[in-house]
C-alpha cells in the first residue's frame, strides 16, 4: 500500500483521467496482493468522493500523457515525473 498517500489526493470518478490514474498507480505495486487491495481502496474513496472540477481532470489527463512518469519513477521517489511535488 506504498502508493496510496498518492491515491488519495487523487480526484476519482468514475471513467474520469484522475480514476485511470489512480488504477495506473496501484498497477505499480510489486504483488497481485498489493494491486488488488490499491484498487479495492480506490473503490472504496470513490463511493465517497466526487469531483468534476475541470482543473483536476485536465491535471490528471496531463499525468498519464506524460511518458515520464512510469513505475519505476513512482518505485523511486521520483515523483517530480508524475507531478506529485
């Protein structure tokens, strides 16, 4: 669950850019386990949360059009290349 500090500041709805990120995110854990479980939290913060502002999903868009952010960034810390400073 390294990643989901992350998650959470996510916007997520669903079908929306900030939900694909958060998914692209969990699918950076190292276990199946580990997958499940970020998604499951995702579902989970999803029911409760709502955003739509357009700020957000553009953001969100942005992040997962950037070629430089990718797991291995996330695994080390260099969470400048997926815009988390």
């Amino acid at each position: 669950m390294r990643f989901v500090w992350i998650i959470a500041l996510l916007s997520i709805t669903a079908c929306s850019p900030c939900k694909k990120l958060a998914e692209k995110i969990c699918d950076c854990e190292k276990s199946q386990s580990a997958r499940n479980t970020c998604k499951k939290s995702l579902d989970l913060k999803g029911q409760h949360k709502s955003f739509s502002k357009a700020e957000d999903t553009g953001r969100c868009q942005a992040v997962l059009d950037d070629p430089d952010c990718t797991c291995d960034a996330i695994r080390l810390n260099q969470y400048e290349k997926c815009w988390f400073t």
